[in-house]
C-alpha cells in the first residue's frame, strides 16, 4: 500500500515523531557529555585513577600515562598491588572511604622520593583518586622558609638598626635592634615615619637619604645627631619593584658616636702633641737664650757692682748706675720668668714671702692679661713664711691668671689675695685635702663665666680643657695642681655658670724668717778671701774677667781658664795647688762636672763651686744635687759669689 503525497499527517504520527527528535538530542547530549568527561579525565593535568568498590583499577588518565613511572597492570588493586609503598596502609583508608562514602584528603604524603597530594573521592560504583605531585612546591617553600629564617638570623644578630621604609618614608619592617633602640614592638612601629620615630620630626629630615633615592635611584649616605645626643651613620639602598621604579629603601643605622668621640680625641691629642712640642721647642730657645742673657747680666751686674765701688756716695754718676743696677736685676727676673714659659726650672725650696712673689710678678702679669682687664691686689699685712720654690709658685700665678683672662674675653677683674689662715678639725671633716694647722691661704678668682659641676668635677684632669681647639694644652690646671702638691698644700675651686672662678691654695707654714736682701751699701769686706789660690774656669770672657777683677779686689789670688782643657793643663802644671775651682758647667769641650772630676783625682781636698746660666738638663742639676757641690745661678752678684766662695772656705784659712 502507497502513501499518497500530500497526504496530512495524524496527531500519533507527529507525537512518534516529536519522541525520536528528543532521543536523538539526549543521546547527541549524553554523547557530548561523556566526550567532555572523557576529555576531562584524560586531560586533567592531575594524576587520576578511577577503581571499583573492590580497589580494581578501571581506569586512569594522560596525566598518569605521561607521568613516567610504572603503569599499572589489569587487575592491578589500588595501594595493594599498584602504589602499595606509602608510610600508612593507603588501601584501608580507601576501603573505608568507599564503604563510608566519605571524601579522604592526604597532604604532603612522601612516596618513593616525592610528595603528594591525595584526595580520595567514593561514588557509589567506587572512587575516583587524585594524586597531586608537590614535590617542587614543597621544595620552594621549604628553601623560602629557610631563606626567611637565614634573613632574620642575620639581620635579627647585627647591632645596626636595619628598616625597611616605603616611598611615604612609613615604617614596613624593622629588625629587633630597632625595635629596641625605639622601644616600641613591630605592631607599634608598622606605618610610623622614620623621621617622627627617630627625629621626633613632623617632615623629613634635611638632606634624608630618601630624598637621595628617590631623585637618584642610587644609594645615599648622611650623617645626623638623635635627640638623646647620638650621631649616626645612615645609609639607604633603595628596593625596586618588578618593573625597576623604586618602591621603597633599606635604611641602615649605624652609632658612630663612640668612633667620631676616638677621632675627636685623637685629633685633640695630635693637637696637644703639636703644643707640647711648640712649647718644648720655645723651651729649648728659652733655655739658650737665657744661657747667653745671663751671662751678660752677670757681666753687667758685676761691672756695675765694681765701678759703685770707686764712685762715693751721692754722686750723680752714682744714681745713675744705681738705676741701671736695678733695671739689670728686673732683666734677671724676666729671664728667670721666660724660663718658666719654658718649664725649665730646679727645684730650689726656701723661706719666702708670698706677697713679695706676687708683687714681683705684678708687671708681668700686667703685661700679658691686656688693659681690658684689673688686677686687684688684697694683701695679709703681715704674712706668715712658707716654704716655697719661687719659680714654681710664679708659675702656679701664672697659669691661674692667664686661665681667669681666657674666662673674661670680654673683660674683668682678677683678685689676687693672701691671707693668715688657722684651720680646725671641723673644716678637714668637710674638705678631704684638708689638715688641722696655720697656713697661707692664696686666693685668686675672677669675674669670668664660670663653670658647671661636671666641668669643676674634671679641671685638675690631664689634657682635661674647656678651650677651643689649638688654645690650650689640658696642662695648665693639672700643673697647678701638682705644684701645690710639690708644697705639701692643697687646692679648692669654687665656680658657678655666670657667677665666676675663685682658686683657693693652702700652703703650710713654717717658724724660719725670710731671708733680708742685703743693702748694697753695707760693706762686703767680711766676705773678702784671705790670700787663698782660685781657679775660675768660664769660657765668656766678660764673666770671665768680672769674676777676677771681683776676686782680686777682694784678696784673693786668681789664674782663669777658657776650657776644660786649658783648665786642666793649668792645673796639672800648678800640681793643684789651688784652694778652690770656681767653674761652669757648661764649657766648650767638657762639661764643667767632668773637669771637677778630673781635677779631684788630682787635688781631691780643693774645694768646688759651680755655675751655669742654664737651667734644663745642660745645667746637670741633678748631678750636681747628687755629687752636693754648691751651685750659684747666673746673672750672680759680687756678693752672692763671694758669700759661696767664703762659706765653702775654711774659716781658719791663711794668706798664702
């Protein structure tokens, strides 16, 4: 039977027709869908097995083929026969989730060498295995945490300050050195700025390294003071991001304070060096000078003394020479002065008057502080006698007064003052120096800017100075200090800022009188010699002739000699027969202690006096001291050297 065309279709057939329409698009979609899955499974970059309710392998996927390790077999049961090497029976824990229906996550689980990342997943026909290898993750991470750990072990153990600062100049980490230094934890510290947390700033600082950075992209360098007095050394290195613009900076702080105080030092003491050594060598010319103006002072002084010998009182002619005497002796005292300058001076302790020290040194004194400045004099009207070596104590004034000029550069007053002073057991109690007894009490204070506590607490220190660099030695206190120490007394200062400096010096007493200069008008004929035979041994002519024109005039017999040499041959030639050698110590082929000697082996019962115009080491002091031979410094008088030549005579001596 044939279908007529054209013919129109019935309701059941269009229904028939619609049914296999939808069949044919499931089963295209069940067809799409399973390549998807297919393509899914095979194509997952994680390693996947898919097993039945028993363990079987059904399946696994390319990730797994391509994996390059053993494949499993047919038949093969998941972590029994296939993957069976785990630390913990894997095939339990999947028997479990495949009967519980349970998901099963297993991390970082180590197999045959890797790491893996296990999830089993149950549906009801079996479970589906992932296998994840993380072998090269944990790896990363494990170096990272290393690394990590290595950084802040470095950076936990360096004593600099090390931060790391974004471009807004905000804290983003510190190490603990800087968390100590700012004594705030890493909460607390985190967003502050470097400038408020370490300058107490509301802007950057002047010159920041950060600055530096960010105009440059080069690393900088500065130097700042922190509040608490500090200085430090900052350096930045800046931090780029991965497109290379500078996000941010390294700051590393370093304390340099102890280092710049060691280079302040040692410059101060290379410029304290440099002073010592000036005034060793204004010491040395000192010395030399002195040497040769004191050997024309004694020629001056004694010529003077000879020619007021022949002129009779009240004769013009007199006067006049009287005034040069005078400005002689005022020459002797400068030279004696200038020395001092140098530090070359002998101990020589006496009875003296300490009034007359300072009023002697009153000129000078004048001299060297400026018309800026008054010196004001407050003297005991009748003081008691210490025990003092006049250059030492001019030298302990001096140092003192020129300290009170270098406190009043605008100009003052300085008070010298002496005073009787009897002090008690009450005040030793209060002064540890102190000592119960009768002193002399030197004051010397000025109207200067004065000092704190800390800087009175140091003054007696060794190269200890308040003064600019190049304008002091450090010495000048410490001096004073040991000078007074030399006379057996003690010092106190009492200072405050803006009030002034008053120095207070104890000097004890002692019972002798002070030695009464001779009026040049009493007659030197008791001191005249007897006939007795001296050699007078001096290579300056003019002391040379003064002293035996002095000699002769008063009775004794003379022979000279300009060297130690002519000296000797002289005396060998006389078979020493000469009551007293009368020789300086300085001479131009041996010193003048050598040729004592010498003549001693000879004549070991002739007496020895013995000069010099020096008074550093060439003047043999302490040899002199140690052999006891008297000693008379030049510029000497005609009474001073005849006063020495009598007292080392014998009394009973006859004319020979």
């Amino acid at each position: 039977m044939t279908r007529e065309t054209g013919k129109k279709r019935t309701a059941p057939e269009e229904k028939s027709g619609r049914l296999e329409a939808r069949i044919c698009e499931l089963e295209k979609s069940l067809a799409d869908n399973e390549a998807f899955s297919r393509a899914l499974f095979h194509f997952n970059p994680v390693s996947t097995f898919v097993v039945d309710r028993e363990g079987r392998i059904i399946r696994y996927n390319f990730a797994k083929e391509k994996s390059g390790v053993r494949l499993p077999a047919a038949g093969d049961v998941m972590y029994r026969d296939y993957a069976a090497r785990h630390d913990n029976d894997m095939y339990a824990e999947l028997m479990d989730s495949i009967v519980s229906g349970k998901i099963k996550h297993f991390a970082g689980k180590p197999y045959c060498g890797r790491i893996l990342n296990i999830t089993i997943s149950p549906f009801p026909h079996g479970a589906i295995i992932t296998s994840q290898d993380v072998t090269e993750q944990r790896q990363a991470e494990t170096a990272l945490r290393k690394s990590e750990r290595e950084k802040d072990l470095i950076l936990n153990s360096v004593s600099e300050v090390v931060s790391y600062v974004d471009r807004d100049y905000r804290m983003v980490w510190t190490n603990p050195a800087a968390l100590e230094l700012a004594g705030l934890d890493a909460q607390e510290i985190a967003g502050r700025t470097c400038y408020s947390m370490w300058q107490k700033r509301e802007s950057p600082c002047p010159g920041c390294v950060m600055k530096i950075l960010l105009a440059s992209g080069q690393p900088g360098r500065m130097e700042m003071a922190s509040p608490d007095g500090r200085i430090w050394n900052r350096i930045g290195y800046p931090v780029r991001d991965d497109q290379g613009e500078v996000s941010g900076a390294v700051i590393v702080m370093l304390d340099i304070t102890k280092s710049r105080e060691a280079q302040e030092e040692r410059a101060k003491l290379q410029a304290q060096l440099l002073q010592a050594q000036k005034m060793e060598a204004v010491g040395t010319l000192a010395g030399g000078v002195a040497h040769d103006f004191n050997n024309l002072l004694t020629a001056i002084r004694g010529c003077i003394e000879m020619a007021l010998l022949k002129i009779p009182e009240g004769d013009e002619l007199r006067k006049d020479l009287l005034e040069v005497q005078e400005s002689a002796d005022r020459a002797a005292d400068l030279t004696r002065q200038l020395l001092m300058f140098g530090r070359r001076h002998h101990t020589r302790f006496a009875p003296a008057n300490l009034n007359q020290t300072l009023d002697g040194m009153l000129k000078l004194l004048h001299r060297l502080i400026g018309e800026d400045i008054e010196i004001v004099t407050v003297f005991e009207k009748d003081p008691w006698t210490v025990r003092s070596d006049a250059g030492l104590m001019e030298q302990l004034v001096l140092n003192l007064v020129l300290n009170a000029r270098d406190a009043m550069p605008g100009g003052g007053k300085i008070i010298l003052k002496t005073e009787n002073v009897t002090i008690d057991e009450s005040y030793c109690v209060v002064i540890p120096d102190a000592r119960s007894g009768q002193f002399i009490r030197l004051s010397i204070s000025d109207t200067g800017k004065g000092m704190d506590r800390r800087t009175r607490e140091r003054i007696f220190e060794p190269f200890f100075s308040t003064k600019g660099p190049g304008k002091g030695t450090g010495l000048g206190l410490s001096v004073v200090y040991g000078i007074v120490k030399q006379h057996d007394g003690w010092i106190n200062v009492y200072s405050e800022p803006g009030r002034g400096t008053e120095f207070k010096i104890y000097l004890p007493v002692i019972r002798e009188q002070v030695p009464q200069r001779a009026a040049e008008t009493v007659s030197l004929e008791p001191l005249a010699g007897l006939g007795e035979r001296i050699l007078i041994v001096e290579d300056e002519k003019s002391v040379r002739d003064f002293a035996m024109r002095a000699l002769l005039h008063y009775g004794y017999r003379v022979e000279t000699a300009s060297s130690a040499r002519e000296a000797l041959e002289l005396f060998v030639r006389e078979k020493g027969d000469f009551h007293l050698v009368f020789s300086d110590v300085v001479l131009p082929d041996k010193t003048g202690l050598d040729l004592v000697d010498q003549l001693l082996a000879i004549n070991g019962s002739v007496k020895v006096v013995v000069t010099s115009g020096y008074t550093d080491s060439k003047s043999q002091w302490s040899k002199i001291r140690e052999k006891g031979y008297p000693f008379i410094q030049k510029p000497y008088s005609v009474r001073d050297m005849l006063g020495i030549l009598k007292r080392c005579l014998p009394q009973t001596q006859g004319r020979g």
